[in-house]
C-alpha cells in the first residue's frame, strides 16, 4: 500500500524508558528506581487535583464537556484574558499540533533553533512541512532572523522560552522586539511551557500572554500542567492567542480531545498555586546543588530557567555511555546524543533522589 | 493571517448538549435531566474501573507509559492478534485520523455512506481530502462500489458496522465479498465501534478482527471503550491491521497519546466483561419498548444493532420541533436535522429512563 509521501521521512517517535522497563531489564526493585527523565513534578501532584479525580470518578462513561467552559474560565481568569482566547488540549503538545495544520504545508516551513522541543518537528513532518533550523544550538535570535528573512516562506517560527531541553531562556524584551520585525503572516509561537520557572528566577524573562497576544495577533502563547503543575499523565496543555489564529486552531481540534478527568484535574491544579510555588522554590534551591557538583567536577552546563539542567561534557567522556551507567544504578536521565550533543539533561528532583544522583554520578565520572 | 486552503471549507465541530447547559438554559435540577444523545452506558461503568483509577490516582504526575504494553497485551488476548497488530488512540477518532492522515490527501478521496460517522468527514476535510457519499443514507455496498469504480482515486472506505447515527448494520459474508473486490492499495476501514452489539444480537453481523486482517492486509479495524465499556469520558479506542498500514499509522501517532488513567481504566474493563454482558442484555430488552412504542404510534425505525434507535417521522412530524419539546422536558437525544433527516437518535437508556422518555414522547407526539 502506498502511502501519503511525507511518511518515508518519519521516524516513529521513542520516549524515555518507562520505569517498569527499567525494573525489568536491570531486575532493579521499582523502590530503588529514580526518574529524572521526563521533568515530571517531583513531588507529584497536589492533593486537591487528587480528590477532584476521586469525586469525578463516577462521571466517566459519559463524554467530556466539549465546550470544556469550566477550565477556559479559570485559565481566562489566571492570564486575565477571554475564554475565546483559549483553546485546550491533550498537553500543549496537540496545541502544536493544531497549529503546525493549520499553518504549514509543503511550502510553508517551520523554522526552530537547533535544539528544541522535538515536537515541532514531528507534527511539521507529519503534514509534509519542511523544518529550517539555526545553526546554533541554543536560540539565537539574530540567526532566526536571518533564516526567516533569506528563506522567505516561513509558515511558522516556534521560540520555546526557556528551551527544553537546553534550559536556557532568552529575555522579554528581546523576543518582542524580534516579534515585531515579523510579517504578520507568519506565526510566531511562543511555548512557554516551563515559562513559570522562568518568570520565577528572573523576571527579565516572565512573558505575559496577555500582553503578547494583544501587542502581535500574529502570535500563539502555550502553558501546560505536565510540568510545575505535576499533571504529566493527565495530558493537558493550552493555547492562547487572538480571535483570526483561535479559530483556525479550533477547526484543527477533534472534538472530546481532553478526558473528562484530565479537565477536572487542571481547574483543581490551579486552585493550588501553593503547591505550584514551593514546587518551583525547591526547585531552583537543588538546582544550585548541580551547579556546584557541575563545578566541583568541572563539568560544563547550561543555566537553566527550567525545573532541569544540562551538563555537557568535554571529549574525554561519552554522554552515552554515563546514561548507560548511570540506568544501570536505577537512575533513568536523558542522553542528549541524538540531539547532537555530548551532554545529558537531568530533571531536578527532590532533595534525597539529587543526593542519590550526585552518588551515583561520583562513581561513572 | 493565511491559512492552510483547506481550512475554508471547514466548520468547527458543535457537540451535543453537556447537561449543565441544558440545567442553566431552562432552570431544569439535574437529577431531573436524561441525556440520552451520545450513545453512553447508563450503567455507568465497571466498578473495576473505578477501582483502577483509584488506585493509579498518585501516578498522574509521570506521563503515561507510551508503550502502552499492558493494555496492548489485554487486548491481543481478546482478539488473538500480536500486540503489533495494535495501535492505541484517544477514542478510535484519533485512529481515524490517523488513518486519514496517512493515506487521504487532495488528491485521494474518502469514501463513505451518505450518513454514518460525522467524524470521516471532519478528519478528511482537516487534511484537504474530498470526500464522496452514496446517495442512500444506509451502507448500500453496491452504490459504494460502484462509486470507488467511478472515481478511481479514493484513498479510504469507511464502513462503519453497525452504522451511526442509523444503527444499521451489513452482514459480515458481504461485506468480506465487497472487499475482495476492493484493490490493495484502497484502505478499508471497519469502524466496529458497536460491533459487541451487533454481534449479540446477530451472529450473521460479527467481524472478527484476526479474521479481516489476515485476509485482507488492506483493511484497518477500530474498536472503542466509549460504548458497551463506558469509558466515553476517558478517550480510548484502538485500532487493529497488519505491519504495513500499523507501521503508517504509528507515524502519525504523537507521543503520550492516551492519559495514564485512561490506559489503567481500560485494562480494568477488559476485565469485567460480565458488567458488558449485561449491559448490552438490558440494551436489546429495553429496544423491544421503543420498537413496540413506535409501532403504537405509527413512527418508522431503523432496524438496529447498536445502542440507539433511529425512528423516523413523516410530514406530518418535524425532528427538530420534537428534539425541542423533549429538551424542554429535560430529555435530550439527538435531532438528525443536520443529516438532511426527519427523525431523532435516542440511546437506549435504563429501564427507568426509557420510561420517562415513552412519558415525555407521548406528549410531545
């Protein structure tokens, strides 16, 4: 059978190790497994999301609320915009999704730095748009403005702030600046799903939707709960932008996208923001323990706006091989090789898995 | 801000009343609505189910596991297949998409009866693919033949068995002789999303999964637990092939796809198939009330192997006045108005629901 010719350029996509894997290959007991991974909320989730699921749990054989107007309100309250200018889905993820449809195409490409979230690259493939990439690493705004102006046909160009999996975040006044020298038929989007560990350590770098959507309509701003909110595995995320770009994403959405447990999980996250800050404050207080391991060990890293960090490494050591070592302790990071790089990106955790981190990291070194 | 071309021919998706909305509108106690519109257990679902969810409830931080083996082995075992032969979506839409992005594009069509499953044509439209329809309402085999001859490049057949919104179903013998007929390179699709109902009700209806995929390798099958299972609000169906379409399909599959608790609640249903069992005894109990019902009142209906009933009203009668009427009362089923048909989907509730529907009906009639 043939199929539409985008397919030959698609790899199937391969996500971090799953816990119950690791057990099972290593016969490591799933108590002595640490996941540093997938910057997953180390503290889990709050308590508050728990119950809402448990009293919902009884409503499940009946269809979401399409409309899903209870959760828009709450986010169109936090970012003190309108519900139109929401749109949900199943993780920020499919927010790409939608946009990558209804921007991109054979002729229209995408244009990202080098090394981002992989997402955006595998919805443009997936629609048969060609991704243009800097050539540095990190974002660099005078390289993606050079891009965009010599390519000429750029549908899309994804600025993730801060970068996953980088961590580095470029700074507001920045990004608005570059916003404003784009035609306005081009989409800029801004994924700011780490933007609140951003806006946390440095309020150069907080960008505010608000203002965003209202100062360039040619832009689309994205939050998700996997992150600070500890919501991973309930896959919901959002778009917001003004009303020309929210309904085209919206003819983009399947109806019934998110489960009906998923919204009532997010509208009880965000009426925890105390949960949220001390996860953040935790957060950026560990992250200093990696900075001065990184140091002590003169290993190079990126500084991170983000609830993860990434250590580089010299030629004398092989990213693979410590990702190797290290999984076959119980500890499960990310190996930035097929990315290019010889470095790893390690999810902060809590107190007691960064010491067994550092532990183990001594040893493979 | 230009879309893609395609986008202009789309209309955003409107789903059926939530029965919050039906409470403010007409100031109606929920305890007094009955939604019997989106084709959902009134039974609620397994208590297995619910037990699952709780017990899984602290894992909602971690994202899902993309594998989804587990869930993927459960359903091998029913269906004797390899869990290669199996791909996992948020509902069996999201299969359906990803069967249409792979295969349906500008130039390859989509084939379906004239009324079936509104979500072939909202996926087909998404990527810019026309889409055909038989004159009849009803799956005719000879009118799609004889359009998939017609045109020469249709992409996809959609047969949707039994069919909704008309609840009709094809018989297994001449649906595998329609197929044989099909070329290889033509995808058919088997939507069995009421299949369990069909085939309890008619031996002569039943596909068997293992059986089509292995005669045909061209055909995809897609089950869901939105129905018999009660899991409408957890987003999970799935779909069944061979290597060549499954690898496709996986391209088009984003990670993370199904959330954590909708893959644990599925698992735990596959478990309680006595809780289905009966559900769908009640099911075709309950529908001998409404045929019996319609006969009185000298309305015509579809016969049907799902669980809804079709029943369709002369001149003298107007669906769009009675789905009014029925609202008003705090029953809420669906108008097929939109269809270009005079006539209302019900889903077959409980017993006590079903009689309060024949009460409000009478009044309305």
């Amino acid at each position: 059978m043939r199929f539409n010719r985008q397919l030959a350029s698609i790899k199937v996509y391969e996500g971090g190790k799953p816990i119950e894997l690791v057990m099972r290959e290593y016969g490591i007991a799933p108590e002595n497994i640490i996941k540093l991974a997938s910057n997953e909320n180390p503290f889990g989730t709050s308590p508050k999301v728990i119950e809402a699921i448990k009293a919902n749990v009884h409503t499940v054989h009946m269809y979401p609320d399409d409309s899903m107007i209870d959760l828009k309100t709450a986010l169109a309250k936090k970012f003190d915009v309108e519900t139109s200018n929401l749109i949900i889905g199943a993780g920020s993820d499919q927010v790409i999704s939608f946009a990558v449809s209804a921007k991109a195409n054979k002729h229209k490409k995408v244009l990202t730095a080098r090394t981002t979230f992989a997402m955006y690259e595998i919805y443009a493939r997936q629609v048969g748009a060609k991704v243009i990439k800097t050539a540095s690493h990190q974002h660099n705004l005078d390289e993606l403005y050079a891009k965009y102006k010599k390519d000429g046909d750029v549908g899309i160009i994804f600025l993730c702030l801060p970068n996953n999996p980088l961590g580095e975040c470029l700074d507001k006044d920045d990004v608005f600046d570059f916003i404003s020298r784009i035609d306005d038929n081009t989409m800029v989007v801004v994924d700011g799903a780490y933007q609140d560990f951003a806006a946390a350590k440095d309020p150069r770098k907080k960008i505010d939707p608000k203002a965003l959507i209202e100062t360039f309509p040619h832009t689309l701003y994205l939050g998700t709960f996997s992150k600070s909110y500890g919501l991973g595995g309930m896959r919901v995320g959002y778009g917001i932008a003004g009303e020309e770009i929210m309904q085209a994403l919206y003819k983009m959405r399947p109806p019934f996208n998110v489960t009906t447990l998923s919204l009532k999980a997010a509208q009880a996250a965000l009426e925890d923001e105390t949960f949220v800050r001390k996860g953040i404050e935790n957060n950026f207080e560990e992250m200093k323990k990696y900075e001065a391991f990184a140091r002590k060990n003169k290993i190079d890293f990126i500084e991170s706006y983000t609830n993860f960090i990434t250590l580089l490494f010299g030629n004398d050591k092989n990213s693979s091989e410590i990702a190797q070592m290290l999984l076959k302790k119980g500890i499960i990071i990310r190996d930035l090789h097929s990315y290019g790089l010889n470095g790893i990106r390690i999810t902060i955790g809590t107190p007691e898995q960064n010491t067994k981190f550092f532990e183990a990291m001594e040893t493979v070194l």
